[in-house]
C-alpha cells in the first residue's frame, strides 16, 4: 500500500514539474497578437492532466502528505492561464472560467485552512487574492470585490505580524491601491453597465435605420490598443482607472442567468460556506451560468501599462500587421502631454527590448518615419509640425523612449485606425488629418482642460479622466461635472437621466443613418455598435461642453473629431442642444449651462 502510495505521490509531482514548467514558457509570452494558441492548449492540458490526476487519486495523496494549500495553487495556476488568455483574447469565457477557479478556491478554503507556517505559502495566498480582485474588479462583481478586498487587507496584517523578519510594505500598497480603486470606481452605485447592453444601448426607435444603413465600404472592430500612462492615476495591479472603463466599453455585458448566480454568504464567524459539494470537485457548470452564448465576440485588446513610447509603437506594429482584411484598429492614449522644439535628429528609437523581434519592428518603425518625414517635409511643411509637441510617457526627462509624437502614428494610417487622444495636448494630433499615407483616420481628441461647476472640486481629474468618462459613463460625467454626487442623486432620477440620453442617442442615431453626407471615415465604422456608441457620446460631451463653458473658452475645453461630424449633429443644432436641456432640466442644473448664448 505504501509502496501505491509512492507511486501516485511520484506521479503527481511529475505531472506538477511538467506542468509547471509549461505554465513559466507561455507566462512569458506577449499578450498580444494573435498567434501563440497552441502554447495556450499545451500548458492548459498539461493542468487539467494534472487536476484530473489529483481528484482521482486524492486520498492517496493526502496519506503521503498533499497539502490543501497545494491543491489549492493548481487551482490558482489553472484560474491564472485562463485569466492571460482572456488578457490575449478579450473572449469572455476564458475570464469567467478564471472566475470559476478561484471562487471555489475561496468557498474550499484551500489556503485559509493551511497551517504551514511558511512565508512562500502565505506569498501564495496573496496573490491569489491580488488575482482573484482583479478578476471579480473586471467582471463587476463588486460584493465579491468588496469581500476579497477585506479579506486581503486582513491578511497582509496578519502576515506582518506572523513574519515580523519579512517586508509585506508591498502587499500594503495593494490593498491601499483597491481601496482608493472601489473608492472611485462606486461612486456612482446606481449607474448602468459600462459594457455594451444589447438591451439598453440598442435603440429600438432607431434600431430599423441602423440595420439598413450600408456604406460604401464597411469596416469590422476587432482589435484595440489601450493605454494610459499618468503620475499618481488610480489603479489596480496593471489596470488604471482610464485603461478599465475603455476596457468594459469595449465588451458586451451578459445578461440573463449570469445575475442570478448565488450571493456570497458568510457564516457569523466569518468563514465561508462550501456551497460547492465534494471538496475537490469545481463545479464547471457555474461557467454556463456566468456566460451568454448569443452575444458577439469581444473585441480583442491589448492594454499596456506605464509602456515607453518604442514599447508602444512595437505593440501597435505587431497588432496593426496582424490586422485581418476589411478592419479597423481602435488606438486610446491616454497621458500628459508637452510642447518642445524637438527636431527628429534629437529623438532616440531605442527604448525597445533587446529581443529581435522587436528590434525589427522598431527598425520598421524608423524605416517609415524617415520615408514619411521626407515626403510631409516636401508636402505640408517643417517637421516640427508632426515632431514639435507630444505625449509623455515617461517618469522624469524628456526626449527618447519618454516622448511619443503625432508623426510616430503616420506610418500606421497605412491600416484604417480609429483614434482617441485624451491629453492636454491632443489638439497637437490634429496634423494627423490629411498626413495619412494609405487609409484616412478617424480622429477624436480630448478637450485640453477638464470643466466643473466648482473649479475647486477639479480635483476630481485625478480620479480619472473626465473626457474618458463621457465616453464611458456619460450621464456619470455629466453629473460630475455639475457637482451631482451620489448621496444627493435618487436612483430614479438618475435613471431617468440615462433614459433621457438614451432617447437623444436614438434620435442621433437616425440622423447619422439617414445622412447622404456623411464623411466615408465616420460612415464605414457606423455599423459597430461599440464605435457608433463612442461617436454618440463624442457628440454628446461636445454639446454639454459647447453649452457650459463661455464663448471665449470653449478652444481649450471642447473635444475635436477630424473628418468633422456633420452641422445636424453640432452643439448648436436643435436636435442635440435639446437634449441637454431635457437633461439638465430633469436634473436641476439648467443654471449651469449658457443656453441664451447660443
């Protein structure tokens, strides 16, 4: 019997050596592109091998001395693998079975009922819980966000005071990090989903004019690059408030079954309730209750955190040249910008990994910018148009890898982008409209200072950016905006507030389908709903923006879209100014706005 014993403990730890070794290859692969699957299929049978292995033969393990903790890490391994392929996939079932993973982790107890008093175990329960947030904070499950958020405070304050010889300041600064993260993030509790909801943000006034609508040519949103790179911004491991909100802008939001699974109890001492049976066996069904198999796929998204701008610029390359036929690449900036008298003979292009396939793409890079600067220096004019101002992507210092300019984005207009630059210097990429090379853009540019009733309560920009936020959250920034906080906002109200813009955006949405004018860029991505929803809020947030700020403020705090939307969707049409009189009124802020003036 011992000798069986043995053999299956050997087995096991083989099957762990293996799989292990797997999981470090494909952990350390770029999360973007679309190549790599295979890595993905290899590791992951290689656990689930592994997994099966341990419920068969659990009770012999557990006499040669398994411990619950280490079932407990092959869960947390098989949650993380899935979670790095919904961060290369963007495909929603990939995050929910991550999700699953580590909630019967939790609801086990796995780790909690370890006795081992060893650092590298409580490290690994640790980050268990630093993933399982970033998961649940992702999925929006904020009870359970909230409860992992206790939890992982609680424990960093035990582990200091057990392993009083070892740092946990880090593991500090994590829990300080979520804290401030569900702090801004709450604010406004009773606001809808920032997904897409094929139930609130589909029309059905507009609905017949939208499928109708055909172009001369019609490109598909499939891939986003994501980015912001801000001192001091909230944010969650390597998520920043800004990167989130474009992130679940850009996905669907189930509906259904997955708000009917079961609520999170616990006990009066505490400890959660097992409600998942046979300890050992994770209920894969909780999957099927958590996904809706009628919607689309996501996006796919790349999102960087704190990149340097050749870091960036290869990422783009990679995903512009793996960009399918017929597409379009949504590009999101999101950092403090500066003007300087930079010429191209002061810039570096060498803050790239060393790794060869980046110094490929990089010497691609410098290739057509040199090509391009030739032929706008014979065209429009000096250089220092394209590579004069910039955004800053950088602690400290100027120049190099810290700067990225509205010239580095040329070379990739050879590929159809859609554009967002959410800076107080994105009206330096205006130069961008008409210095394309292959496909024209569409542009869309932050205002270059935020508004607010109280300029005192400005502040609030560190908690995100409000332009980001109008076209995430709208009637969220509205109401920012005009000093609306949540404890004087009834959830009625509020949700009337979002019923009324979603009366305004059926309206618009109309009015761009029936248009004969529409400029080609703004008309062959009007058939995504994602895309066709941020140019509705755009149009929104610049009519709220040309109505509360005085005539001779309004260059620094409006946003710009190049190709320029049609006059029937400006500020000033009577299509659009009404709406925000409706909204204003229902909310009690008329007095806000300079509606005379116009």
């Amino acid at each position: 019997m011992a000798n069986n014993n043995d053999f299956v403990s050997q087995t096991f730890r083989a099957l762990v050596e293996t799989a292990d070794r797997k999981f470090a290859r494909a952990r350390d692969l770029q999360p973007y592109g679309r190549t790599q699957t295979h890595c993905f299929q290899k590791v992951f049978k290689a656990y689930m091998r592994l997994w099966k292995y341990q419920q068969e033969n659990r009770s012999k393990l557990v006499e040669a001395g398994l411990n619950r903790w280490e079932i407990g890490e092959i869960a947390s391994r098989i949650g993380q693998l899935y979670f790095n392929q919904y961060m290369r996939t963007s495909e929603s079932r990939f995050l929910v079975e991550a999700y699953v993973f580590y909630d019967a982790i939790l609801s086990r107890r796995y780790f909690e009922g370890s006795k081992v008093k060893d650092p590298g175990v409580r490290f690994k329960e640790l980050r268990f819980y630093a993933r399982f947030l970033l998961v649940s904070l992702i999925l929006k499950r904020s009870e359970m966000v909230k409860l992992l958020a206790e939890k992982l405070g609680a424990l960093v304050d035990d582990s200091r005071a057990a392993f009083r010889e070892t740092n946990f300041k880090e593991w500090k600064l994590v829990v300080q990090e979520i804290v401030r993260f569900m702090n801004v993030d709450t604010s406004f509790t009773s606001s809808k989903p920032l997904r897409y909801c094929a139930i609130v943000d589909s029309h059905p006034a507009s609905l017949p004019y939208v499928v109708r609508f055909h172009s001369k040519k019609i490109l598909k949103f499939q891939d986003a690059l994501l980015t912001s790179y801000h001192r001091n911004e909230v944010k969650f491991a390597e998520l920043t408030l800004d990167t989130y909100r474009m992130l679940q802008c850009l996905e669907w939001e189930p509906s259904g079954s997955f708000y009917q699974k079961r609520p999170i109890e616990v006990k009066e001492n505490g400890a959660m309730i097992d409600h998942s049976g046979t300890s050992g066996v994770i209920d894969m069904n909780l999957a099927t209750d958590l996904t809706d198999p009628s919607l689309p796929s996501n996006p796919r998204k790349a999102i960087l955190y704190r990149p340097s701008a050749t870091h960036f610029l290869a990422v783009m390359a990679t995903i512009c040249e793996e960009l399918p036929p017929e597409s379009v690449m949504l590009i999101y900036l999101s950092a403090p910008g500066k003007a300087s008298c930079n010429n191209v003979s002061q810039m570096e292009i060498s803050g790239v990994s060393s790794k060869t396939s980046k110094e490929k793409i990089v010497s691609r890079i410098s290739h057509d910018k040199c090509s391009t600067l030739e032929s706008h220096t014979n065209g429009k004019g000096d250089t220092n148009e394209y590579y004069g101002s910039y955004l800053w992507f950088g602690p400290k210092g100027n120049g190099g890898s810290n700067n990225l300019y509205p010239g580095d984005i040329i070379p990739f207009t050879r590929k159809p982008i859609f554009l967002i630059i959410d800076s107080d210097n994105s009206h330096a990429f205006k130069v961008l409209h008409g210095a394309e090379i292959g496909e024209r853009a569409a542009i869309i540019l932050s205002p270059l200072k935020s508004a607010f009733k109280n300029q005192l309560g400005s502040g609030v920009v560190h908690n995100g950016s409000q332009f980001t936020l109008f076209l995430t959250a709208p009637v969220q920034a509205f109401c920012q905006m005009v000093g609306l906080s949540p404890s004087n906002t009834d959830v009625d109200v509020y949700n009337n507030a979002e019923s009324i813009l979603s009366t305004a955006f059926s309206a618009w949405e109309v009015i761009l389908c029936t248009l004969t004018n529409l400029d080609l860029v703004w008309a062959q991505v009007l058939s995504d709903p994602f895309l066709r929803r941020l140019i509705l809020r755009f149009i929104f947030c610049r009519s709220v923006l040309y109505l509360f700020c005085s005539p001779e403020e309004r260059e620094q705090y409006l946003p710009v879209c190049l190709p320029h939307l049609p006059p029937s969707v400006s500020p000033s049409s009577d299509v659009v100014r009404s709406a925000v009189i409706s909204l204003s009124n229902h909310l009690n802020v008329a007095d806000c706005f300079r509606f005379d003036d116009t």
